[in-house]
C-alpha cells in the first residue's frame, strides 16, 4: 500500500523471555506500575513490558527508533524468537483515516471541477467574461471550495510523506538498537519455528 508505514521485525536470541523482557524494561518508564523506572540506563521507551508481549512508544531524543513498537517473546528456555512490529502511528486506523480523508477529497474535488463553472448564475456568463478558450476545469480548480480541498490534499499527503519518510530512517536505527540490547541477531519469519507464529 502506499506510503504504508509498519513492518514487522524478527530476531532470535539465546536469552530467555524473562531475561530480554529485563532488558526491555531497564530502558523503559512503565505505564502498567506507576510509571516506575527501573534501572539507571536513560530512557527509550514508555509503555508495558512483560514476559509475554509489550507496547512501547519512543520517547528518547537521543536514540534513534520508530515511534511504535509492539512485539511478542516466542519461544522457550534459552532459544527466544522476538516478533516486533513497527510503526508510525499506534494503530493503523490511523493511516487508514488519511488515506480515506485523501481519496475522498481528491474524488470530490475531481468531481466539483467538472462541473458547469461555479459563481455564475449561467454557463453563458461564463463564456462572456473568459471565452470559449478557457477551460472550465481550470476554472473551478481556483475556486475557494476547491482550493480549500487542494490545501487539504496537501496537508494530508504532508503528513503521509513526513511519516514515512521519518519511519524509514528510524528502521534501521531500531533494528541495530533491539540487537544490542536483546544480543539478538536478524532472521525472516520463516525461521521462526511454525508452531511459534
């Protein structure tokens, strides 16, 4: 999809989940104990970290990591697989909502600009002032309602581009983050063994 901003990470790591989910919340403030720090690493992440799962948002200036991240410890003893994914926004309604927003206004102006020009009692006035050289498509492209629909075009596609651009220069900085952190290395998901996925 277009622009679409989330992707899932996989790593393999020979710590346990009790031991990575330790780690993880050595550099993180938990929302789900009073917002308790544990450690005296500097923070990364806001959220809640178990042995299970946790949710976690960015909140260092310093590092360098995608704004969301959600992830499961699979496995068991000491060979744990960690599944994360990554986003820009917490929840991908959130995207859907612009795109929805961005296609929706493009088809409404689209269909506004082909219509007889607008502001004039008949179309002849029209032809009167301007001639019948001039398009009327271009005409009521410069309305006020349509260029109040172009300037939400632009702000929506703004927001998208600056999202996902910033998301991918994030990626790699999050992935090398979590190898460290977790002494994990990269695999696909279909290393992952069937039963965990």
């Amino acid at each position: 999809m277009f622009a679409y901003p989330f992707t899932h990470l996989y790593f393999k790591t020979n710590q346990t989940r009790k031991d990575l989910a330790k780690n993880l919340t050595s550099v993180t403030f938990l929302s789900d104990a009073d917002f308790k720090k544990e450690g005296e690493q500097p923070s990364v992440f806001f959220g809640e970290v178990s042995e299970i799962d946790f949710s976690l948002e960015n909140i260092s200036k310093s590092q360098i990591t995608t704004n969301f991240v959600r992830g499961h410890f699979l496995g068991a003893d000491n060979e744990t697989f960690v599944r994360i994914r990554c986003g820009a926004w917490k929840h991908q309604r959130v995207y859907f909502l612009l795109i929805a927003l961005l296609f929706a206004t493009t088809g409404f102006l689209i269909y506004y600009a082909l219509q007889a020009p607008h502001g004039f009692e008949y179309p002849e006035q029209f032809y009167q002032i301007y001639g019948y050289n001039h398009s009327e498509f271009i005409y009521n492209l410069g309305t006020t309602l349509a260029l109040i629909m172009e300037g939400i075009i632009m702000v929506v596609m703004g927001i998208i581009f600056t999202k996902y651009r910033n998301f991918k220069n994030s990626l790699k900085g999050t992935t090398h983050y979590f190898l460290g952190l977790w002494e994990a290395e990269s695999i696909n998901k279909l290393e992952i063994p069937l039963v965990f996925r």
